[in-house]
C-alpha cells in the first residue's frame, strides 16, 4: 500500500466513524470549522496589512484623493470581510449567509476600489 493510499483509507475511516457517531462528529466538525473560519480571517487580515506595510512609503507618496479611497477601501474590505465570514458574530454583524450578493458585491466595490486607487498613483494629473 502506498502512502496516499494509506491517507485515503485513514480519511474513509474518519468519515465513516463520523457519519456513525452523527451528532457528536457534527459538534466535534463545527467547532474545527469555526476555528479554521477564524484561522483564514486571520491570515487575510495579516495579508492585507503586510501589503499596506511593505508599500507604506508608495502610499505616502500617492496624492491625497486616491491615497484616502485606498486606505478608506482598504478598511471597508476587512470590515466587510470579517463581518461576513465569521458567521457566529450576532446577527447584526454575520450577514455574509442571509445577504450574499450584498456581501460579494462590497468586496467587489473595496477591491475595485483599492485597484483603481493603486492604478492611480502613476497618475500625472
């Protein structure tokens, strides 16, 4: 047996024994889901401020109008993002899973926005 057979068989059996154990698997998966939700948010945010950090002397140097929808953009995006993904935030707040579109459609305005805003910073106007 090689090793990826050997993987595929352990995750078969973890999978059977979960569909057997049901609703104990389920609490034991939900949790780990929740975990690895505030794990991906977490390395977003630490991507965005390692962006924002290694061009900050870029950015200071841009005017002032595309400087501030970049930044302004920028803060939107992970206010959106968090709010959105972490679903066990009260209901005001997690709105990602009851708006989709109006979620997918900010994240798409703050990242058109923040690309525009970069875009900008060659501008001779």
């Amino acid at each position: 047996m090689t090793d990826s057979q050997r993987n595929f068989a352990i995750l078969a059996v973890i999978a059977v024994i979960g569909v057997m154990l049901g609703d104990t698997f389920n609490l034991g998966a939900g949790l780990v889901s929740q975990l690895l939700n505030v794990l991906f948010t977490i390395a977003i945010i630490w991507a965005v401020v390692a962006f924002y950090q290694r061009r900050s002397g870029t950015i200071a140097l841009m005017p002032v109008g595309p400087r501030l929808l970049l930044q302004v953009a920028g803060v939107l995006f992970l206010v959106i993002f968090v709010t959105g993904t972490l679903s066990f935030l009260p209901a005001p707040f997690g709105w990602a899973g009851r708006r989709p579109i109006l979620f997918w459609g900010g994240l798409f305005a703050c990242g058109f926005a923040v690309w525009y805003a970069w875009q900008q910073r060659t501008s001779k106007r």
